[in-house]
C-alpha cells in the first residue's frame, strides 16, 4: 500500500522564485531515496473560512502564499527509511536558508484509503 506525507507552508510572495528553486534542488533528493513522486503546489484559490481554513493554519500573512505539497512513497517503510536518509543527506546542510518559516509548517504521514486512477 502507497504511503502519502502532506505538507502546508506559507511562503512569502516576494520569495517565490527562491522557493522554487529550493523545492528544485531538495526534492529530486526524496526521488534518490525512494519517493515515486513530488509535488510543490502554490496557492491559487485559497478561501478563508469561517472556523478554519489553509492560511490560519500555517498563520500565513497578507504577503504571503499558502503552498500545498506531497510526497507519494510506494509504502510506509520505503518512507520511513527515505526520510531518515533524507535528514541525514549531506546535501541537507544548505536547507538551513529556506525561504519559509518552518516552525509554521504543518506535515503529517498518509495512508490513502481510496485512490482513483487517472
């Protein structure tokens, strides 16, 4: 069974740019380690809401963009084992100067319970 890790971040507007290149050099990291698959989604249409909604959740600012991403593993000890790697990549030492604030990010681990094909 696939395993899914979800992640919501605010980005600053001004920052996308560097965004997009951060995402472009960390992410083919997930794809050597055993990742099938990763997605980098900024914000288009993002409501608010009435309770709750994707900007309060990561406290984004009226300058800021909320980004919605995944990363698709073929199971969850394919992931377990990736991320390990992953935080012990080398590579990882230049992640410090990421273009968002990650103390407001939100992730968690998926197991999908239905998956539709294309």
């Amino acid at each position: 069974m696939s395993y899914v890790d979800g992640f919501v971040i605010a980005v600053p507007n001004a920052k996308r740019d560097q965004f997009i290149a951060h995402a472009s050099t960390f992410d083919p990291i997930f794809l050597e380690v055993g990742a099938t698959r990763v997605v980098e989604c900024w914000g288009d249409d993002v409501p608010e809401g009435k309770l709750t909604d994707f900007r309060r959740a990561v406290q984004a600012r009226d300058d800021e963009s909320v980004v919605f991403s995944w990363i698709e593993w073929p199971d969850k000890a394919t992931r377990d084992a990736g991320m390990e790697k992953f935080m012990k990549d080398p590579r990882m030492a230049a992640a410090a100067d990421c273009p968002f604030d990650g103390k407001r990010m939100i992730f968690g681990g998926f197991m999908p319970v239905v998956s539709l094909p294309a």
